[in-house]
C-alpha cells in the first residue's frame, strides 16, 4: 500500500514540475497571430524546454468549437484572435510588450530550479540565438498543429523526438502503479 500512495505522491509531483501548456488559437490571415506564433515557436519554446505549444486554426471548421468553448471559457466576448491560452490563464490579442505576462503564467508551475534553468536558456539564447537553437533542434517538436479535435501532427518538417523524458517517467510511474495494485490484489485474494 505504501507503494501505491509514494506512486500517485510521485506523479503529483512530476505533473506539478513543468512549464503551462499553451495553446494558440489562430486564423492564418492574422498578423497579431504570425507574430504570438513566431515568439512561441522561435523564442519560448527555447527558454522553456518542458513546454509544449498546440496551434488551432480557427479558420478550420472543425476547430471552431473548441475555439467558442474556449472564449467562453475565458469569459471573452468577441472571437478576436490570436487567443492564448497558458495553463488556466488567457490572453487575446498579442504584441511584445505581453511577454513578460505570458512567460510569468508559463512559469506559475515552475520549481526554482526551472526558473533559474529558463533564465540561464534566455541569456544563452539572446547571446546567440543561432547557436543555441542549433544545440536544441529537438525543441522544435514542442509545437504542433492540431489538425482536428481528436489528433494534433507534428509541423511540417519536424523530426519527432524518440521519445519525450517525461512520458517516459510517467510510463514508467504508471507500470509500477499497476505492479503494485496487481502485488496487492494478489495477496488479498490468498
């Protein structure tokens, strides 16, 4: 039993420790949208590297569902877009001078570490930018398209990684999980 409870302790903590999701809801013919994208997918994604970023085109009828469930949500009125959304907090619209609040609701989840790990990749990468993006190709993979409601794809173009560290731990958490309900089962039943 003991077992069980430092499992689902683990896993709290795990799912606690990484940057907000965001999530970019888009329409292909906006500007303000190219620009939220283009700092998602060539800056933040770099600085926090737990990050994953969903990109919605709300242009796609299939998406537009989501994309008035998520207005509502976030108790916005018109359906101007670009809409982000980073963990539970929301934002509509995009320019520049936004970044220090989105980066502050990515890093509501962070440990310390974390944040001292995204402030040392903002120095590196703002040193050279070419460099560090080089070094971290794999980051790319963070961002994805989501084709429809059910199943993102990868951007166009981008190696999908072997594996991501924290699936595996949590594959792993979960195989131990169910070892130890199976080891308890088990012996109930003698």
């Amino acid at each position: 039993m003991k077992i069980l409870k430092f499992a689902f302790l683990f896993m709290g903590l795990i799912s606690v420790a990484n940057a907000a999701d965001v999530t970019i809801y888009y329409s292909p013919t906006c500007p303000h949208c190219h620009h939220a994208r283009d700092f998602f997918e060539n800056e933040a994604i770099y600085e926090y590297d737990t990050m994953k970023v969903v990109e919605v085109n709300v242009m796609e009828e299939k998406n537009r569902q989501e994309f008035f469930d998520t207005l509502k949500k976030c108790e916005y009125e018109s359906g101007g877009v670009p809409v982000i959304v980073v963990g539970e907090k929301c934002f509509q619209g995009y320019a520049d001078s936004m970044q220090k609040d989105i980066r502050s609701a990515i890093e509501v989840d962070l440990t310390a570490d974390q944040k001292k790990q995204a402030t040392a990749n903002k120095k590196e990468f703002d040193k050279n930018k070419d460099d560090f993006v080089a070094k971290h190709a794999d980051r790319k993979s963070a961002v994805i398209e989501k084709v429809n409601n059910n199943s993102p794809k990868k951007k166009v173009g981008v190696k999908k990684p072997a594996s991501d560290p924290t699936d595996v731990i949590l594959f792993g958490l979960f195989g131990v999980l169910l070892v130890g309900l199976l080891v308890v089962l088990f012996k109930k039943q003698k």
